[in-house]
C-alpha cells in the first residue's frame, strides 16, 4: 500500500499578510501592475517553497487568488456581466477588480459565504453569452512551480457541479445551456494540464456533501463521465469536504481516479458509508484526518488509528493522508505567537504546522513501530497538559452551569404581558425610532484607540475621549428626535473581541489572521478555558450615557452564539456547553446593567444563522441549543425589562421559527436587500412580537429620502399592526460617515414623526 501526504489548499496571505498589503498597495496606485504581479509571483512561490521544505509529498497548486478562487474561474472562462463593459481577450485587473469591489459607476458582483465557513466568495453571474478560457492560469502556475520551484503540483479547480451550484443567473431551463458552454471550457483546461505533465488534478466539489435529488446525482455522474471521455488522461481526485458525500454508492462509482473525503467533518456519515459500500479498489482514496477548520494540534495517534481504520475499511492500494479541507480557513504558524501561554501554543496548530502533522502522520501509518515515536508523544504530552491547564479547570464556572435549571431558559410572563407592562414604564411612542448600536468610528476614534493601545496616551485620556464623544452623540441623537438612544460603541473596535478580552477563557494571537473575503482578514479570538464573567464589561459607557439624557439610552451586547462562532473554540467539550458558559457569563452582565437602571437591553446574533450546519437533517440540534443559550442569557430580567436583538440579513423566511423561539421582545434586521421579500414572508407567517425592518441600507453612503422611508414603512405596516412596529435602519451605523449618518437618521426620524401623525 501507498501513502502520499498532500495540500488541499495554503493561505495565501502570508505570515506578515504580504498578501494583503501588496493587494491593498496596488488598489491604492503605491506599486504598478508590473511590480504586482511580480511582487504576487513571489508570494506564491515562497509559499510552495515554505511547504515543500516541510517534506510533504504532493503539493497543490491554484489555491492561490488576487481577491477570490470563484472569481478567478469565473473570470477564466470568460463569466464577465455585461455591465463591466469588458471587450474579451484576457480579463483585465481592472475588470477583475471591478467585479470583486465595484468601481465608480458600476457595483460589484455579489457576495456571499463560502459554505458554513467565514469565507465569503464572489458569486459568478451566467449572462447567457457566449463563453471561452480566457487564460489557464493553472496552467501558468502550473509551470512556474515546474521551472521554478522544481516541483510536479497537482493543479487545483473548483468542479463544474460546485461552480455552477454557486454561481446565480441561470434557472430550469438556462441550467443546461450553462452547463453545455461551461463543460468544453473544464475539458479544455484539463487537457492543458495534462498536455503540461500534471499527473493529478485536484477538483474540488464541496456542494457534494449536500443532500443530492436523484436528477442532481444524474448530472453529477453525467459530468464527471463527460470529463472522462473527454480527457481520459486527467487523473482527477475529485475532492469533497465539510461534510460527508452524499449517495455515497453511486458518487464513489464515478469514473475519477481518487476521492477525497473529510473524514473530520464528515467523519460518521463517510465512515458509515464505507462500512456500507466499501470503496472502489481502482481509486486512490484522499484521507483528510488533520482538521482543516480548527487550530488545534492533532492527536497524532488518534488520529493515525482513524487513518487505519479507513485503510483496512477501504482496502485501498493508494491513500493520501491529507488535511480535512484546504488550510485557507486557519492562520498561517504558531511560531509567530510570541505572547501566548506556552502550554496554550503548545497546543495549536495552524497551516504550517498542520503540514508537518500530515507528514508525521504519514511516517507512524508507514512504520510498524511508530509507538514510541516522539512526535507522537510531543502531540499527546500537548493535548494532555491544555487539557489539564487551569483555566479549564474553573469551579466557579462548572457550579454555575450544574446549577442551571429549566426555569433560567424563559422569562416568567409571555410576550403578550411583558408588552403590557413594558408599556406602561417605557413611555415610548408608536412607531418608536432607534439604531443598531454603533455610530461612526471617525478616524479620530481609530487613532485614539490606537494610541491607547500602543501605550501613547493613558487610560484616562481615553477615557476621557470615548466619553466626549459618547456625550457629543447624546446630544445629536436628541437632536435628530430618536426615540431610544445608545452609546455608540465608541470603545469597542470589534464586537468580539471587546467581550473577549473582558471575561475569562478567552487568549489573543498576534498575527493568527484568516481571510473574511478579499483581502479582509480577521483576527478571530481562541475560547480555550471555561470562559467567566469577571468584571463588569458594558456598564460604566451605558450608565455614563444614560445620565446625560432622559430618553432610554439601550444597552448594548454581543449575543452567546456570535462570540461563539466568530472565535476559535475548544473541543474538548462541546460547542453547546461552550455557549452556555458564554451565556451565563452574559447572564451576569445583563443583570448588573438591569441594576443599574438600564431598562433596555439589546442582545445581537448577527451570527445565529451563520452556525447552521450544513444538512438540513441537522439543523435542529444546532437551533436547540443555540436559541436556549440566548435565552438563558437573556431571560433573568423583569418582565419590565426590554429585551432586544439584532440580526443582520438571514434569509428571514426559513429561519421566523428560531427567531421567534429567542422570545426577544425586540428585534431589528437587516431588510432592505430583501424588503419585499420578507414582507411577503411575513404575510404567510405573521410576527407577534415587537420587529423593526431595517428602513434603510447601511452599506451605501447614499442619503435616502423621506418619502424612500414613508414607502418602506407604509409597506410593512401591511404586516405589521403598529403595536409591534419599530423603526430603525439596518445595521450599525460604524462605517459610514458623521454627516450622511445624520442626515439619514433626520429623515427616518421624519418619516417615523409623518407616520403618527397620519394615524
Ligand atoms: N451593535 C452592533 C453595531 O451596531 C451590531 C453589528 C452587527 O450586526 N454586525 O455595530
Ligand atoms: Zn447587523
């Protein structure tokens, strides 16, 4: 039996994020398109060279982009809307960026998550003109690895059925002629690579792990037998991951020459279907056992017993021992983590060190006596001491959480009476007026921070700063006539991490970047201990605040799920415990906040949605315990007290259940990409509790008029009875700009005032 360890996928950022700078250097005229592209070449080239130094067999190449892979291939062949006024030839970087970003006159091609990751690609547009390969640049990359670096790559693509699954434009009946233009163009680049010396090509096909229709499995069999015949020499290792395959018996029939199976994520159903079906005896079979998501060291010898146990299962001829997807969606090393706990970065693993992993795992499943090796004792001598390190050990913490009792997950009175009461101590008009939570981050607030944390200014000054401006947008905020003011968020740079570094369990890294999309990247924090509430994180702002004004100045939380799954988390126990730790911690801070006089409390998910697995099938489990977290965050307050929530736009239709399960007594979304979608869901399915529908979109510098508001609003009070009605834009106000931010807070106050007047 053969074992190859291989790459998926590295990320392209780089360690220092060279990748990004000299992006962003180019979009900003600092370096010209010759010393970009030079300047790219190198980046890329680096980073094979940094793998293959780590002595793993087959590297990929084609998971490097300038801003995103969809993109890349959509630009390839030839997939350019019309609006850009492309005239053919090669794509341009002015085109290509213009569909990535926008440009002056023309708005960028949507945007939208890379599966149930933080990864966000670019969706390609069929337009239903004619389409051709405008350039390989696989092939290109192919060849620079092979004259440059020495290395045979397995180039990488993502597959015609992913692609397309992804991409929008198209419906029934222009499916197949998208498919007909599209699959020419596969066989085209395929034969160049082949016809270049690539003796593997890696196709990716993540939209496999989804449920599949009988005619969805007919036309994934239909191309994949197409590519065969048409270019019988590609050996393509079709590669899935996130989940396990589905119709597991007749996708593994394919006539590929390798699969590639997660067998982190998809572990029980990939398992189950090999104990099934078996495995084809003529494909080689891609094991992913070091986990591609998470940051955390591996198991060595759990997970080379894994790797066995697939091998004797599938009795195959040829494995590669590879991670569970590509490396994009973790850091690039540990080794520029300098400031960590040592027995913390002792126990994390990112890409470059999850390569080693596979590596090392390679040896131990080869060698017969690979008990006593010292890798594998070093992984588990690492496990073992993070699992027995004390922050993981909190008493206080495990009391609470055993305490917890079926009561802490609901507020004593429904909805319906809380209203009544809420009513009567709020003394809110109809159609109250608020926003999300943030004001503008002036770019005198980012140098303040700044300074602050660079030690440049003391912690009074800063304060002192946060608080003039908290006091300056007070008065604006009663100038414009809202109704219920907040803060402002001056203080915090990210909704996160502000939480994270004020309760326990919680670390930092200093340059752990991943990319968001583009060349976003963020930093995301690690849950690696019990995770406590310590000190009071929001009070001192709200109740400064408070004092300068008699309107309600809300106070302002990130909700349990959202820290939890924009952080990297533990996984020594689960993800639901994890939350309920948060939870509780939050729990905490909502009472001191009630305690001292706040009498509205705004709890965000904006991420609620984004944790959703993949499979339908599981969808439930996950809902359960996330919407009881928020609960048990949320209900301990007087039935008086008001409860909001925030989500950003969440596809509202198949999601009102869950939301109405967090018993919030307010909440505001994101709606005016979707406004009249979602009032036609929520004529299908009335909202009894209190809902403000986003009056208008945060994204734009654009002003919307009065009349723009009165419309929006006349519209939902079709579905909406006026008891419930709140009014307030859709997200926070942080990136947009001091002036437009008043001017259209003015309007919507305007439009709200119209409103009362006219019933
Ligand atoms: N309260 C946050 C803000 O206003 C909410 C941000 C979000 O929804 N992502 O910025
Ligand atoms: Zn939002």
């Amino acid at each position: 039996m053969k074992l190859v360890s291989t790459v998926i996928g590295y990320p392209y950022i780089g360690e220092n994020r060279e990748w990004k700078r000299c992006v962003e250097s180019f979009w900003k005229g600092g370096i010209t398109e010759a010393e970009f592209l030079s300047d790219m070449k190198k980046i890329r080239l680096d980073h094979l060279k940094r793998q293959a130094s780590f002595g793993v067999d087959l590297l990929t190449v084609g998971d490097f982009t300038f801003y995103d892979r969809m993109l890349d291939q959509a630009a390839m062949f030839g997939l350019v809307p019309t609006r850009y006024k492309w005239t053919g030839g090669t794509v341009d970087l002015t085109t290509y960026y213009a569909m990535a970003r926008g440009a002056k006159d023309v708005v960028a091609c949507e945007m939208t998550k890379w599966f149930n990751t933080n990864y966000h690609y670019i969706v390609p547009e069929y337009e239903d003109s004619s389409m051709k390969v405008t350039k390989n640049y696989l092939l290109d990359y192919f060849n620079e690895a092979k004259e440059e670096v020495g290395l045979i790559t397995k180039p990488t693509i993502i597959g015609p059925y992913t692609f397309v699954q992804l991409s929008k434009g198209y419906d029934d009946t222009s499916k197949a002629s998208f498919y007909l233009k599209l699959l020419p163009l596969y066989v085209q680049v395929l034969q160049q690579l082949v016809d270049a010396g690539a003796n593997w090509i890696q196709v990716e096909e993540p939209a496999l792990v989804f449920s599949m229709s009988e005619d969805e499995i007919k036309l994934v069999k239909f191309i994949y037998t197409q590519l065969a015949e048409e270019v019988p020499a590609a050996k393509i290792m079709l590669q899935t991951y996130f989940e396990g395959l589905s119709a597991f018996e007749e996708l593994s029939r394919l006539p590929v020459s390798g699969l590639g199976l997660d067998f982190v994520h998809g572990r029980k159903g990939n398992m189950a279907s090999l104990h099934k079906y078996g495995f084809p005896q003529d494909k080689v079979l891609g094991i992913g056992v070091v986990n591609g998501r998470d940051i955390w060291r591996t198991n060595l010898a759990e997970q080379a017993l894994d790797a066995k146990a697939v091998l004797s299962l599938s009795g195959v001829k040829e494995a590669w021992i590879q991670s569970s997807c590509s490396l994009q969606h973790v850091p690039v090393t540990t080794t520029s983590e300098n400031e960590l706990d040592p027995v913390l970065r002792n126990a994390l693993s990112f890409a470059d060190e999850k390569i080693v992993e596979l590596t090392q795992l390679k040896s131990y499943i080869c060698d017969v006596d690979w008990d006593g090796n010292k890798s594998v004792s070093q992984s588990m001598l690492a496990n073992q001491a993070i699992a027995l390190h004390e922050a993981r050990k909190n008493k206080r913490v495990k009391e609470l959480v055993s305490q917890v009792k079926t009561e802490h997950f609901t507020r004593p009175l429904a909805f319906k009476e809380r209203q009544v009461l809420q009513k009567e101590v709020l003394h809110l008009p109809y159609y109250p007026t608020t926003t999300i939570g943030s004001f503008p981050q002036s770019d005198e607030v980012k140098r303040t921070r700044r300074a602050w944390r660079n030690h440049e200014i003391t912690d009074a000054a800063y304060d002192e700063f946060v608080q003039k401006e908290m006091a300056r947008w007070i008065s604006i905020q009663e100038a414009i006539g809202l109704d219920v003011l907040v803060h402002g968020e001056f203080e915090r740079t990210d909704m996160v991490e502000y939480f994270g570094e004020k309760l326990s369990g919680f670390a930092f890294t200093e340059k752990a970047w991943v990319v968001s999309y583009g060349s976003r990247c963020v930093k995301p924090p690690i849950i690696y201990g019990d995770v406590e509430w310590t000190v009071p994180m929001t009070v001192k702002e709200v109740v400064e605040a408070q004092k300068w004004t008699s309107k309600h100045v809300k106070g302002m939380l990130t909700g349990p799920v959202t820290i939890l799954n924009w952080s990297f988390v533990r996984n020594d126990i689960s993800r639901k415990e994890v939350a309920n730790q948060i939870a509780l911690a939050l729990r905490e801070e909502i009472k001191a906040l009630e305690e001292a006089g706040i009498s509205i409390i705004q709890v965000d998910e904006p991420a609620l949605r984004e944790g959703l697995p993949l499979r339908k099938e599981h969808w439930n489990e996950y809902l359960e315990w996330s919407v009881q977290a928020f609960k048990l965050a949320t209900s301990s307050v007087k039935n008086e007290t008001q409860i909001h929530t925030h989500m950003c736009y969440c596809e509202f239709n198949d999601f009102i259940e869950p939301i109405r399960a967090l018993d919030a007594d307010v909440l505001s979304i994101e709606t005016s990409r979707s406004h009249g979608e979602l009032i036609q869901s929520l004529k299908r399915n009335p909202y009894e509790l209190g809902i403000g529908l986003g009056v208008y979109d945060i994204h734009s510098p654009r002003v919307p008029s009065v009349e723009e508001i009165e419309n929006i609003l006349n519209d939902s009070l079709q579905v909406i009875p006026k008891e419930q009605f709140w009014v307030n834009p859709d997200c926070g106000l942080k990136t947009r700009k001091e002036e437009e931010t008043i001017a259209s807070l003015k309007n919507m106050v305007k439009a709200a005032k119209k409103l009362r007047q006219e019933q």
